[in-house]
C-alpha cells in the first residue's frame, strides 16, 4: 500500500486542501473546484479520482440547476 507523504508546512498552514478539473459542457469547458478535507493536495487528488463517477454526477447536477459562482461549479467533499 502506498504512503501519502506528510502534510508539507505549506500544506498544513492552508488546512483542507482543495482540488480543480474540469467537465465538458457542449463545446466548452467547465472549471469545478472539490474542496476536501484532507491536508495534501495528493490525497485530494487521489480522493478525486477513486470518487470520478459520483463527483462528475455532482458537478453535471450543479451545472444543470445553474449553480455556478464566478464561473465556476464549487463543490464539497462529503
């Protein structure tokens, strides 16, 4: 099993850290941000990626009800 390295002093000082991607929207593209409770940006993106299908749902959700903030879908890690 791999091991995350530790929280970096940068990392810790910023607290949770937050992770983007985007998701196609016609012929554009959406920027969403997962903010995360987990203190490196490598568990986040890790978390992202193993949680793909229900994150991408919830993001398509977000869109979909025009829940977008300054030009970008904002969601939270459950």
């Amino acid at each position: 099993m791999r091991k995350f390295p530790k929280p970096t002093e940068q990392e810790l000082k910023e607290g949770p850290q937050a992770v983007s991607f985007q998701i196609a929207n016609g012929n554009a593209r959406q920027t969403c941000i997962l903010q995360t409770t987990l203190p490196t940006k490598a568990q986040a993106q890790k978390y992202l990626l193993a949680n793909w299908p229900a994150v991408e749902k919830m993001a398509r959700d977000a869109l979909a009800m025009g829940a977008v903030e300054d030009g970008q879908i904002k969601l939270m890690m459950n």
